[in-house]
C-alpha cells in the first residue's frame, strides 16, 4: 500500500500544549498507520517564548505568514492537509480557500476560536470575519473537535464529515503503580493543591480566590501553581514551578488534588478538559467548575466534584483536604476513566483511521 503524505499545520511548536497533545504526540500512531507526516508550525518555539516574555511576537510574525503562505503553495506535493484550528488566522477566507484548493483538508478544535472573531467587540470584524472558521469547516473533507461544543458548530456550519476525539494523554508518559496511588493515604506536612497551565490562564485562579483563602484558615495547604508564572494571591501559600515536559509528571503526582476553575461563557464551553486528563491521569482527584466538558470528564462524587459556587469549591476542597481514603479513591476512578477514553492508546488508531479515510475518499 502507498504511504500517504500528509502536511501538517500545527499552529505552534513542540512548547504550545494545543499543537502538542492535538497534532504532535500523535506522530508515532499516524506514521505506523501509512501516513508520512511533515509538520510546518506557524509560531516557532521562539516565538512563542517571546510572547510570554513580551507580550507579543512583534515583526517576526510577519515572516511566519510568509513561510506559511510558502508551504500552502506546494500543497499538491501531498495528499492531505492537516490543520490545526485555521491555517492563516485573521486573513480573508476567500486567500486561505485558495490556498487550500486542490487539496482535501481536514480541520482540528481544541478551543472555541470562532469566538474570537463573531463575539468580537468590534462590528466590523464580526461581520467580516464572523463566519469565517464556518467556511472553512463547510469545505473540509473532515472536522475534528475535541469536545460536543466544538463539533456541534462544525454540524451547524454543513460539515461534510464530523468527528469527537478528546484531547488526551499519552499512558506511557503517566505510568501508575500502587506506590503512586498509595501517596494519596500517606500524610504529608501541607498537602498540595495543583494547578496546571500558562500565563495566558492563569487568570482562572483569580474564580477561586475566595474560596482558597477560607479554606486556608481551616487548613493550611500549598497551592502548587505549574506554568503560570508569577501569582498573586494574598493569603493563600502559594509555590510557583516552571513548566516543562520532563517534569509536569512528577510535579502533578507529588500534590493531592487538582482544581480547574472556569468562567462560564461560550468561550470556555469550547475547552477540552486537559488539565483534568492530566490529574486524573496521575491519580489525583479533582475539583472543577461546572462549565462544558468538565461536567463530562468529572462524575460528581465519583473521581471528583463539580462546583458553580465558592461555597461549593470550599466544601470540595475541604472533603478531599481532609479524607486520604476519599482522595484514593477518587484518584483511582479518575485514572480508570483515563485509561478508558483518554489515551493516545485508545485514540491513535482512530485518528490514524480517520486520516488515512479522508486519503481514499480523495
């Protein structure tokens, strides 16, 4: 059988989560399925590292979309185009329908990012770009989204074909043996709470701010505060770590409980639920607002618990503080769960099926 040929445009490098845990992690399932894959980012590592540290990619964004343009023209050298969100984010649909002519492509969600341009402030840009992703899922021979939000949109924008596979992690990267389980029973001085992010979300702690502060008082713990860089939160203990690949692992295993707060708006319904894959995954219950896939990934009282108040983050997080047997127990259902619908073992070979349908549908 021909290996078939497949670009694929992720948005980030290997350092942006979306790209890595949408695109990158499954290069080994999809190059063992008959498909070769090239991957041309259109923000560099560099680049993105820039934007934390000055808050913008300045000029070099300009030669991004040049080199993006650049591979969009030697698109017929492959089979299928790959594409993570939009291939040239707010330009006109008609340049990137041409530049995709010729060329069956398929599109992946992980975010709501069409409500960056028909929920903008400005009315010029809603009526110019509001149904702008809505035109390009109608051409698509495939959309994929990471949550029933997110494919919904695809359904209602005439989608050819549409496709649900959560963001999900790797079991091999998030090894659990009955040592890891077990240190949710042994007491430790200060027990952790973690969070798991970036700077750009790390506003979401500010929805529990209250609720920590209280529980302070009842019980000391430590917030562990993973790639967010610098927080501030009065009152509340606060151990801030830098991300990286080879240790969030062990970052996240070494804490009790793992919280994901959210605003409730259409925005975060669009999220995927990653920083609840990954506690559970390490055996961890958690706390979560209940707002869109987390009321999915989260069975209230089973691997966790879903809260819409301060009062109920409190009387959450409070149970867990307090139960060891409580908190292994929910880690342990957590990580059942897992290893049932979120893993790159499970999803692989569905994703490497579903590109490799799109190569003989054309």
């Amino acid at each position: 059988m021909k290996t078939a040929k497949v670009l694929a445009l992720t948005k980030y490098g290997h350092l942006g989560a979306s790209s890595r845990m949408r695109s990158l992690q499954y290069l080994p399932w999809l190059e063992s399925g008959n498909l070769t894959i090239t991957v041309r980012p259109l923000l560099s590592d560099e680049m993105l590292q820039s934007r934390y540290k000055n808050g913008g990619y300045g000029v070099s964004l300009l030669r991004a979309y040049a080199d993006r343009v650049l591979v969009l023209l030697k698109r017929r050298q492959f089979d299928i185009v790959w594409i993570e969100k939009e291939a040239l984010p707010w330009l006109p649909l008609w340049l990137e329908r041409i530049l995709l002519r010729g060329v069956p492509y398929v599109l992946d969600y992980d975010d709501a990012i069409f409500h960056l341009y028909d929920q903008h402030a400005n009315s010029l840009i809603r009526r110019a770009f509001g149904q702008r992703l809505d035109g390009l899922m109608k051409k698509a021979a495939l959309v994929i989204g990471g949550n029933h939000y997110l494919t919904q949109r695809a359904v209602d924008a005439g989608a050819e074909k549409v496709e649900m596979i959560p963001t999900v992690i790797d079991l091999l990267r998030y090894p659990l043996n009955s040592a890891v389980l077990g240190q949710h029973m042994v007491k430790t001085h200060l027990p952790r709470i973690v969070w798991i992010g970036s700077p750009s979300t790390v506003r979401y702690l500010e929805i529990i701010c209250e609720p920590l502060r209280a529980l302070a008082m009842r019980q000391p713990f430590v917030l562990r505060v993973i790639g967010g860089g610098a927080v501030n939160l009065p009152g509340i203990q606060v151990e801030t770590i830098n991300w990286t690949e080879a240790t969030e692992v062990a970052e996240i295993s070494a804490c009790q409980v793992g919280v994901m707060p959210l605003l409730d708006s259409m925005w975060e319904r669009g999220k995927c639920g990653y920083k609840l894959v990954q506690y559970m995954a390490c055996g961890l219950p958690v706390v979560a607002s209940d707002v869109g896939v987390n009321s999915e990934i989260v069975m209230d009282g089973d691997n966790g618990f879903l809260a819409s108040s301060s009062a109920e983050w409190l009387e959450a997080l409070s149970k867990l503080l307090k139960s060891s047997t409580l908190r292994a127990q929910m880690g342990a259902a957590g990580r059942r769960k897992i290893e049932n619908s979120y893993c790159l073992q499970k999803t692989g070979p569905r994703l490497a099926g579903l590109l490799n349908s799109v190569v003989k549908g054309r």
